[in-house]
C-alpha cells in the first residue's frame, strides 16, 4: 500500500489539484446519490448503495491510478533505496 506523503503545494500542484478534483467529485456522487434516492423513498437505502457506490469505487480507482501517475520520479528511487 502507499505510505501517506504529505502533498507540497509548492512543488507539486497537480498533486494537490488532484486531491481537490477528487474530493468535489466525491461530495457531487453523494449529492446525486442523495437525490437520486429521495425520488424512490420506498427503496431509498437500496437506491443510495447502488448509485453511490457505483460511482465513487471508479472514481477512487482513478484517483489512485492518477496520483501514481503523478508521483515524482525521486519518490520511487528513495523507495528503492531505503528497501535495500
């Protein structure tokens, strides 16, 4: 698993944007989720599950993919340092 690095703005603001773009992608998958089970009121647990679970996995597996991406490239050679 990836340790957690505390993001330098400075140094890396596609990083920190990153974090930010996933986080407002979060709060709009729970609000449409939200409103998408209100409409249901019968099936509303059900509804919220399904919607709001079926769009944040993908947009967690993305934000993973996208931050590897864009780890520093001195960040996986300190890795291999400190493991030998």
């Amino acid at each position: 698993m990836d340790p957690v690095i505390q993001v330098d703005v400075a140094n890396h603001p596609r990083q920190w944007l990153l974090a930010v773009i996933i986080n407002i992608l979060v709060l709009a998958e729970l609000c449409v989720a939200m409103y998408l089970a209100a409409s249901s009121p019968e099936d509303f647990t059900a509804t919220f599950i399904q919607t709001f679970f079926g769009m944040l996995i993908p947009t967690l597996v993305i934000g993973v993919l996208a931050k590897r991406k864009l780890r520093p490239e001195n960040h996986a050679t300190q890795q291999n340092v400190s493991a030998s």
